[in-house]
C-alpha cells in the first residue's frame, strides 16, 4: 500500500513493505530523492549464493593451486595426456576441457583405443601428432624435467583430470570431439560438425569462445 501525502514543497510517500515495515519516501517537488523505501532490506540484505564449483574449477580460479606434482608421479599414460592438451592450447581452461575429450576417449575404448598413448597417437585425430608433423616430433620429446614456459602447468592438470572422480566431469564421456575454428583452413567446420550443435560446458566458472574451441558428443 502507497500513499501520498502533499505538502508545501515535499511529497511524503507512506510505504508499507511486503514484511510490514513502514518506512518513508521523501521526493522533492521537481525531482526524487533516492532513499530506500525498506529500511529492513538496507539492514539485512539478500545474497544469493553462486554456483558450487568443482575442485577442479577452483584451481582454474588460479593454475597455481594444482597440487604440486613430483616428477616420479607422472607415469607415461599421465605425460601422452599433458602432451596432447599442450599441442592442442596453452590456456589452462581450455586443456582441462580437451583433457577430458581424451579421457573420454580412454574411458569409452573410443576407436578401440584403451591407453592415453594409444589416443593420442591415433592416426589423424590431434592435428600435432598426424604422421609426419614436425610438432608431434617436438611435443612427443617433452618430459617432466622440460622447462617450457606453462608445460609443468599441463603436467598438473593432466594428473588431475586423469585421476579425477568421474562426477566432475563438464559433459557427457561420450564427448569425445572438439575442434578449433580458429586453426580451421580451408573449410568452414569439419564434415562430422555439419548439422550438429555443440555441447554446453558444465563447468559454471568456464566460458570458453566458440572460435577457439567446440566440443560434441556421440560423433563416430
């Protein structure tokens, strides 16, 4: 309920909020006067709680907070995963989600494939390590000792999404494509892409652009 009472220079606006509170609305005639209208509101206000991320999401807050890893934790399954995810991007965000693609692959024996070795080096699916490129020659020569800038990054989240409690994943295990527009030459989207919607990214604290990186499901 809103009443006006009408004075000589000041209007006074008697409100009563939907928690029973009157409080008082002053408006100078010839403008109004921001002053809140429910004094229990300004007192206690609301807060809506965001979304709760993944332990995963957390450490992508900071790349740093990836736990630690001790060269003798990698094994060569984990070192084939963190070399795929650097070939592909050096953006921390973007390698948990194609380190997930390629686990996805492992875990559905995608192609037949059940190592990480064996997917990465699948002939003609991750464009560094197609027969004869040069790039998979330099990316296959990485180790745990390597001291290229954001390669021991890689190493940590490749550990972590290969160890990972499966409920953490962004999407569905039967994601197990991606590509990248940018790195597209001479064709707009590849065949397998035509007539086909990406999936949304599960992870709240990711947005990553659709011209760098689109990932799909139940491709075969």
């Amino acid at each position: 309920m809103k009443m006006r009472l009408y004075t000589a220079g000041v209007v006074a606006a008697i409100v009563v909020s939907s928690s029973g509170v009157i409080a008082y609305e002053h408006e100078l005639i010839g403008g109004p006067s921001p002053v809140p209208v429910d004094s229990t509101l300004m007192e206690h206000p609301i807060t809506v709680p965001g979304p709760r991320l993944t332990p995963i999401e957390e450490a992508l807050q900071d790349p740093r907070k990836f736990d630690s890893i001790a060269p003798e934790q990698i094994d060569s399954e984990t070192l084939w995963l963190a070399r795929v995810i650097f070939s592909e991007t050096k953006r921390p965000e973007e390698q948990v989600l194609v380190a997930w693609v390629v686990r996805n692959r492992v875990d559905t024996r995608y192609r037949g494939r059940q190592t990480f070795q064996g997917v990465v080096l699948d002939p003609w699916q991750f464009s560094a390590f197609r027969p004869g490129s040069e790039k998979g020659v330099f990316y296959s020569g990485l180790n745990v000792h390597s001291r290229v800038p954001g390669w021991q990054t890689a190493l940590r989240i490749a550990h972590t999404v290969r160890f990972a409690d499966a409920r953490h994943r962004p999407f569905s295990a039967e994601t197990r494509h991606f590509y990248s527009q940018r790195s597209m030459t001479g064709t707009a989207s590849p065949a397998w892409a035509h007539g086909v919607a990406p999936v949304k990214i599960g992870y709240h604290s990711i947005d990553v652009d659709a011209y760098r990186f689109r990932f799909y499901k139940d491709i075969s």
